[in-house]
C-alpha cells in the first residue's frame, strides 16, 4: 500500500544546480556543517537517479568522545582522515548505514553526519527502495536515507566533488534558515550543540522540541 505523501517544499529561490568544487568546501567542520544545509546530495545508484536537500547534519570534531576518529586511524575510519568532500560510510546495529561528508585537512579526523534529507526528484525510486514508509519518513534519519537512495558500504571513499560520480553534492543556490541543537542519539558528549538543521523543515530527524 502507497502511503499518503507530505508535498515536497520549495526552497527559497533555487538555480540551476552546480557541482560544488572542492575548493568551495570549507575547511572548518562547524563551518562545512552550515553550509551543506540546503545543499544537494544527488545518487545515481542502481540505474536511478535520486536529488535530495540536505536539511540536518551533525559535526564529529577531534578530540569528540563521540566520534569514530576519537581514538585515531583504524581500518573502518580511515576515510575521516583523507581530503574533505569524501562519503565516509560506515554501518551501525549490523543494519543500517550512514553517510557521512569528510570535513577536514588530510590527517585529521573529521566529518559531519547527514542525518535528513527532502526529496526533490526521483522519489519514486525511493518509495521503491523503502515500499509502505510514508512519504516524510523516506529521509528522516541516517539509516533512511541511505536505504532511501541505496547507499551502503561498497560507496565508502567516492569523491564527492568528483564529475560522473555515483553519489555527489551540487548547489542550486537554495538558503534555508538554519538552527543549530544537541546532537541526537548519544551517550558521550551528549550536551555539545553540534547538530545544524533547515529551520521549519518537514523533514527533520529527532524530537520536534529540538527543532524548535
């Protein structure tokens, strides 16, 4: 059964969207966090093609309890600690995975989370991937949004700058109002405001209280 759908918003004032360079990227995590807020994250996976907003990420810093480079290289991490704009994947509960976006200089380990994603094309793809889930549940949250767009481990590493690859960032020029919160779902460092979000999205992970 195909569930009622939440209409998809209209950012303000998009353009034609454009690759985004690396060199745009900034260096800074809490800086690359706010600015792929209202980016978007296009999929080509699978033989179909998915364009989603970015609406909600979360940053990992060094020296972050809480996140996977804490204690250094490791054979699961070691795309954290390469050049920035790569898709860093990595599975949790043996279930679901997670895209992350590489944020800082080479040896540094750092990178921020995309936790939520509006779909803006190709959502028939991603109703397919996930059949019954309503239409407001596709992307909300890490794990959905790669079952959403078919993202999973074998994409940990791809450039995401990079021309023809299967999953990249463009910019359409589209500005959301952004808020920032606790992160969500930890155990360690749980009081840190490092989780950045499109104000007044429908599409947000979490309790709305925290997106308030």
């Amino acid at each position: 059964m195909i569930l009622p759908h939440v209409p998809v918003r209209k950012s303000s004032s998009p353009s034609r969207p454009k690759r985004i360079a690396r060199a745009t990227l900034p260096v800074d995590t809490i800086e690359l966090s706010r600015f792929l807020i209202g980016k978007l994250l296009v999929a080509r996976i699978g033989g179909a093609r998915s364009v989603a907003r970015i609406v909600e990420v979360e940053a990992y810093l060094t020296g972050d309890p809480a996140s996977h480079a804490f204690r250094g290289p490791t054979k699961r991490n070691k795309v954290m600690f390469g050049p920035r704009g790569h898709a860093y994947v990595y599975r949790i509960y043996g279930t679901s995975w997670c895209l992350n976006v590489t944020s800082a200089k080479p040896g540094v380990g750092e990178a921020a989370l995309v936790r939520a994603l509006e779909p803006v094309a190709g959502i028939e793809a991603m109703r397919a991937r996930r059949p019954g889930i309503a239409d407001r549940d596709l992307l909300r949250g890490p794990g959905r949004l790669c079952a959403a767009l078919g993202i999973d481990g074998s994409l940990d590493g791809i450039d995401l700058c990079a021309a023809r690859s299967p999953l990249a960032l463009f910019d359409d020029r589209a500005t959301l109002p952004i808020g920032v919160s606790t992160r969500i779902g930890l155990t360690k460092a749980v009081e840190r405001k490092l989780r950045f979000y499109a104000r007044g999205s429908k599409w947000l992970s979490g309790r709305v209280s925290l997106s308030s």
